[in-house]
C-alpha cells in the first residue's frame, strides 16, 4: 500500500499532554484513512491531519449503523521504543466484524503497517508516563449515502490514536457490577462478537440505569435464558475458584472474543493455574461468592487490563467479592500482562510487536 503523507500546517500543530490524560480526550496531529469502492479496491491510502469528516446527511452507517471498530494500545518501552500488543489479533478481529457487517475487509498485514506507520510518525504521542499508553481506534464506516436498508457498496476506514492515562489512577481499586436480568446486550446469531457500535448504544441505557443505583458497570447475561454469565461492561469475565481454578464463559457467539481474555487463558495455564471456558449460572455464582468458593472475580479488556470486582449486586441482593479488595490473582496477571506489553518482562509467548522506527514500517 503506498500511504501518501500530508503534513500538518504550523499553526494546527498541537503538543501531546504530559499528564492528566482522562481516556481519549485529545488526539494526535494526524490520523490514517483509505477509501473503498467495489471497482477500486481500498485506494486514497493517506496519513493526514486530524480533522472532523464531512459526511452526506444520508450516509448509511449514520443510519443503519453499519460501522465496524477496534480497540488496542501502543505501550512506551523502558529503550523509547514502542510496543504493540497481539496487534495481529485485533486486526483478524477488524475483518471478522466486517464480515458479519457485510462490509469490506482490509488486507491485515497492511492495515497494521498503516497503524506502525502512523505511530511512527505521531511518535511523540506515546507516553512515557507510567502506565499510561496511546490508544489506537480503527474504524471503519458505511459510506453509500441512501436511506435504503441494504449493505453499502463503500467505504471509510480511518485510525485515530489518543493517549491515555493508568486506568487505575489512584491504585489497583475493584469495580462494583449489577447484574441486569431486566436488559440483555447481544443475543446468539446477533451481532455481539462483533465489534460494532450498536452493541455499544444497547449497553447505555443498562449502563446508566446501574449508575443510578450506585454501580459503575453492568454485567450481561444470556439473553434467551437471562441465566447464564457473558460480559461486564465492556470487558469479558473471569471467576477465580479456590484460588486456582479460573472460569470465564465460553465464546458462545454473543461474547466478544477479547484478546485480553484469550491472553488470560494462556498466561493463567502458563503460570500453573487450571482454566476452564465453561458458562457460569449467576444463581449458583452468587452462592458460590458467600460461601467463599469463589475466591475472585475479575473483567478482563485493553483499557483496564484487568479490573478486579469488589461488589456485586443482583435484583435487591449486594454482595461483597474478595472482602471488597484486590486479590492475588488479579494482581499477579495484571503485572504480568502489563509487564510483558511495557517490555519490562521477556515476552516466551511471542505476543510483542516493536514499532520498526523511522518511518520504516
Ligand atoms: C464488549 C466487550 N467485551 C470484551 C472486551 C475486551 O476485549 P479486548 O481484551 O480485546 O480489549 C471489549 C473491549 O474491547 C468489549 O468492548
């Protein structure tokens, strides 16, 4: 692919925060796009300035929401240089949600030449603070501009990137969850392993109603039985059994398959615990919790790494997980995660990707 570079003029030139980065509130100088069209192929391949798009009032994905996006970090390194984590799977994970879009999918190996190309050149936009990392978003939109209901003939797909703060910026502090049987986010043979922005927009409304009543995520279960555990907000599940025993629910088609999650399962085999993909009935989950089976419970996605859960609460039940507090567990896998993508630790499964320097991607 060969990626025109337009550079930004003086006077729009901004300088990267050097702390109090919030999650994704300003971006870089310049982001990523190319265009689709069935005769054409994906073409306009560009590293441009960061701007606002103009898109036609009637453009589908403004509509229909046929819009695809992904969600990964660029982590700074003790050397300067710049590390991605399982970027390959994110990009397998773009042209999955394409698929069951009905969208176009990109070549992987060029689409990740274009993120490394991109970083590279905005490389002052990846922080060296601790804990803090650049977020990358590709996107890709429906472009056709009709109102009629059928899968569009082309398409936008752009990369913006933004640095963003620790997640845990005053410590390692558990996430209170409730467990909503009232609302459900993704149903099997919908949309929900893909990553699209209607899942999203279905979470809201639960997400706000769990604010209310003193929680700051949901967590989803099946929505044909409304029994057996998914997701918690925006990140996947995992329960910690005795200590040593770690379940998540399966990849049953309304889960998304998160990489973090994948990572978990091996890292935990790895560090000798046995992990199982099994669903998890929330009924026996809560009985388990207070007799103390259930020793941990955690989510698991790129913007947290890993969140321990301290409070749960169902219909007019709360209970409290881990007395409240981090557990080992948790702890252990999020210095392991996060020392392996910080390149602080040796990497023996081949997750790392260095950013080739120098416009050299
Ligand atoms: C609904 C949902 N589940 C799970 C995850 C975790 O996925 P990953 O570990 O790839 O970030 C995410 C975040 O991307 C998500 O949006």
């Amino acid at each position: 692919m060969d990626i025109q570079v337009i550079p930004v003029e003086a006077d729009q030139l901004r300088t990267p925060p050097t702390s109090d980065f919030g999650f994704c509130r300003v971006f870089a100088n310049r982001m990523f796009t190319q265009r689709y069209a069935p005769n054409r192929g994906w073409y306009d391949a560009r590293i441009e300035p960061y701007g606002p798009l103009q898109l036609d009032p009637a453009t589908v994905s403004l509509h229909y929401a046929q819009m695809i996006f992904e969600g990964m970090k660029a982590y700074r390194r003790e050397d300067g240089r710049i590390n991605l984590f399982r970027p390959w799977e994110n990009m397998r994970r773009f042209n999955n949600s394409a698929r069951r879009m009905a969208m176009a999918t990109v070549d992987e190996e060029e689409h990740l030449a274009a993120i490394c190309k991109l970083i590279d050149l905005e490389a002052e936009w990846v922080p060296s603070e601790t804990d803090a990392s650049l977020y990358i978003r590709p996107t890709m939109l429906a472009t056709d501009t009709t109102l009629g209901v059928k899968a569009s003939a082309a398409y936008l797909h752009y990369v913006i990137i933004s640095p963003v703060g620790p997640y845990f910026s005053e410590g390692f502090n558990p996430v209170s969850v409730y467990i909503t049987d009232e609302y459900v986010r993704a149903v099997r043979g919908g949309v929900g392993e893909a990553k699209t922005g209607g899942n999203y927009a279905a979470s809201l409304y639960a997400g706000e109603e769990a604010r209310k009543k003193g929680y700051s995520q949901v967590l989803w279960l099946d929505a044909i039985e409304r029994r057996y555990v998914e997701e918690v907000g925006a990140m996947n599940i995992c329960f910690v059994y005795e200590g040593r025993r770690i379940v998540t629910p399966p990849l049953n088609g309304s889960i998304l398959p998160g990489v973090t999650r994948k990572s978990v399962i091996e890292l935990g085999r790895h560090l000798g615990y046995e992990v199982v993909e099994a669903q998890v009935d929330v009924y026996e989950m809560m009985n388990d919790v207070k007799s103390g089976r259930i020793t941990e419970v955690f989510g698991c996605g790129t913007a947290a790494v890993i969140a321990p859960v301290g409070r749960l609460g169902f219909r007019d039940e709360e209970i409290v997980v881990s007395d409240g507090l981090a557990g080992p567990v948790s702890h252990q896998l999020f210095s392991h995660l996060t020392d392996i993508q910080y390149g602080r630790a040796p990497d023996p499964f081949g997750w790392i990707y260095t950013i080739p320097q120098n416009g050299s991607a």
